[in-house]
C-alpha cells in the first residue's frame, strides 16, 4: 500500500520554533500509512506579485505549488503574528489563490502562539477562500504554546498532548 503523503507547513520562519516542535510532533505520533514532509522555506518564497503568477511563475512558487499538488493531506501550524497571520505566510498562500490546489484537499489547520484567536480566524477564513477541506475536527487553537512545549519538542501540557492526540485521530480518519 502506498503511503499517504502529507505536505506540512510551519508558518514560522524562525528554525526550531514551536510550530515547526508541533509538526515533529504530529509527523513522530500519526500512523506509519502516512509520510510527512515539513516544509521550512517560507523565508525562500518571494513577495507574491501577481504579474510573475500569470505566465511563469519564479520556480520556488513551482516546486511549492508542486509539493501541494502531489500531497494527499496539507498540514499548517502557525503562530500569529500582531494579531494576524505571519507575513510569510501569507505571501505563500497568496501564491496559491489563482490555483485551485488546495481545492477539496484535506486539510489540518493548528495555530499555536501566545493568544492566537484572530491569526486563527484568519487562517481558516483563507483556507475556506482557497476551498480547503476542513471542519471543527481537523482545527485547533493552542494558546500559551510557549508554556506547554519544552526546547526538545515535548508536550508538557496533558491538555494539549490530548487536543493534539484528538487533532491527529481526526485528521487520519479523513484518510482511512
């Protein structure tokens, strides 16, 4: 049987960040069918400029849009940034919205920052935009992040461990 391929994007640039602890996390713990790649190179997409998008798009945005078409499932964890979404991440999905990659494509939506509240809202409000396929079981919201993981990318908060646990049951079953 083929594994399920799952595309995993940290909306942090920052290396080690609780977000990118969170994927290393879902990718040590969801079943063996499934093979996750954490993408961590928002940092290498350039700014969205919708004259380049038309004709030939610069070939990060290819191999990006690429990794998103071959991927069975789509896994985002961001913080938020003043009360939004990071810019990097933004930028790359803008990059998507004249696709329809990400159309019907199973996908898992966590924000994990100090708050999180309005970066969440917006994600998920960009994702329905760009057709995405998630509901209430395949999002969540970790506010405190900072308090409920340790440097090694443990979680030290039984209540997260648990919505994260419930996150990746939820998000498999799509699947299976």
């Amino acid at each position: 049987m083929k594994a399920i391929k799952i595309f995993a994007i940290t909306g942090s640039t920052r290396k080690k960040s609780s977000n990118f602890k969170i994927l290393k996390h879902i990718s040590q713990y969801i079943k063996s069918d499934f093979e996750v790649e954490i993408f961590e190179d928002l940092d290498k997409i350039p700014h969205f400029n919708p004259d380049l998008d038309t004709e030939n798009p610069p070939k990060e945005i290819t191999l990006f849009r690429n990794k998103i078409i071959e991927a069975d499932g789509i896994i985002i964890c961001t913080p938020e940034y003043v009360f939004s979404l990071p810019g990097s991440l933004k930028n790359a999905l803008e990059w998507c919205v004249s696709t329809t990659i990400f159309s019907n494509k199973k996908t898992g939506l966590i924000t994990a920052s100090a708050s999180g509240e309005m970066g969440h809202e917006q994600l998920l409000l960009i994702m329905k935009t760009l057709e995405a396929k998630f509901d209430d079981n395949t999002q969540l919201l970790i506010q405190g992040i900072r308090g409920k993981i340790d440097a090694d990318g443990n979680i030290i908060n039984e209540e997260t461990e648990i919505a994260l646990q419930n996150f990746i049951n939820n998000f498999e079953d799509q699947f299976l």
